[in-house]
C-alpha cells in the first residue's frame, strides 16, 4: 500500500489498514528490520530495570508492538488516533492520543520512560527539544530513546548527531537492530 502526507497522515493511514496484530510489524514500521519484538522489549525492559509496580510511559507506542511485552503499568501515547485504537484492540493496553511534545500527564508521573523509532519523525530539532523538556517532567527515574538515525534512505527522516543528546546529558550507545546498527543510535539517561 502506498502512504502519502504528512507523517502523521500516514501513521493515520498504516492503522486504518485492515489486519489483525498478527500484522503487528507491518502496523509498527518495522517491515525492513530484521528485529525481534519480544527481544528489544525485553532489552528495553533489562536497561531501565522495569518492575512490574512501575508506571512506564513509551513515546510512540503504536499498535503496541512493544507495549504486548510490558508487564508493569504501561501507557502509550502517539499521534495516529487509528494506531492507538489499534493498541488498546490488539493488546489490551492503555494508549492515549497525544502530540509527543505535549504530553498530557502531571509532573513526574511515569518511574520510567522509552521511545523506539518514533523520534525520526519529528519536524525539526526544536519539537525534538520540547519532546526530551516533556519527558524530563513526567519521569522520575530512567529515559531511553532508541533508533535515532544518523543517516537514513528517506530524506523525509529527521537526522540527528550523538552529541546533541551528550550535549543533554544522555549517553549515547550503537543501534542495535540490523540493518542499522551501524547508522542509528540509541540515548540512554539512567538516572535523571
Ligand atoms: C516506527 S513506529 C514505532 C511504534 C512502536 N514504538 C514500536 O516500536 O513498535 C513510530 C510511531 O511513532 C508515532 N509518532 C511519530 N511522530 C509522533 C509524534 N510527533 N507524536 C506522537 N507520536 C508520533 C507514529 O504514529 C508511530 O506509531
């Protein structure tokens, strides 16, 4: 299927598309990684030491490909109205509509906080700042935000450098899904 308009018309398009979540990858964006779901959840899960008493907060939830494997007290939030119904109907699990840099809960409410392949989306550096100021506020303990892309194949894809998020007191660490490990990184902020 051929998707066109802005990126969030498009995330709107992917979930209105007919499919079960056996379909889940095709929903999520993941069609051309080689990755296993379950394994980065549980990598994710391993790095900020997510216990299930923890409110976690992913940025960018989609139809929940990550969010299926959260065992703790998860909400997503992302932009597509479609993919978030499509989270709540696949995986019972709670999503909200929401712009990533306005994000609709009280200061510090989430323990934790993750985003994986959302943050190429964003327009500009700017929006970016506002996403990271947002985070910051409705997380106590450990941000993660993975699949930043250095280089891409889609001009359309927000670039970004390791040193923007050493310059925010992240660190910053190689990607870990093939085929890009090598042009995307992740940014990792344990203790904020
Ligand atoms: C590649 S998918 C990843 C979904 C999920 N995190 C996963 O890994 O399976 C990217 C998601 O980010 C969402 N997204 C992109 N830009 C966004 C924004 N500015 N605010 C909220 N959500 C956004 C899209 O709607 C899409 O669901």
């Amino acid at each position: 299927m051929e998707y066109s308009g802005t990126w969030k018309e498009i995330w709107t398009q992917k979930g209105a598309m007919e499919g079960t979540k056996e379909d889940i990858r095709i929903y999520d964006g993941w069609e051309k990684s080689t990755a296993d779901m379950e394994e980065t959840a549980a990598k994710i899960i391993k790095l900020l030491d997510i216990k299930s008493t923890d409110r976690v907060l992913e940025v960018g939830c989609g139809a929940g490909g990550l969010a299926q494997y959260m065992k703790c007290q998860y909400v997503g939030i992302d932009f597509s109205e479609t993919l978030v119904k499509r989270c709540m109907e696949f995986f019972q699990k709670s999503a909200v509509l929401s712009e990533a840099n306005d994000i609709p809960f009280k200061d510090q409410y989430f323990d934790k906080c993750f985003s994986w392949g959302c943050f190429l989306y964003f327009p500009d550096w700017e929006y970016t700042t506002q996403v990271i100021r947002e985070i910051k506020r409705v997380t106590k303990q450990g941000i993660f935000i993975g699949e930043l892309p250095k280089e891409s194949h889609d001009s359309k894809h927000q670039l970004y450098r390791e040193e923007q998020f050493q310059d925010l007191e992240f660190k910053t660490e190689k990607g870990w899904s093939e085929p890009y490990c090598d042009i995307r990184f992740n940014a990792i902020m344990l203790n904020k």
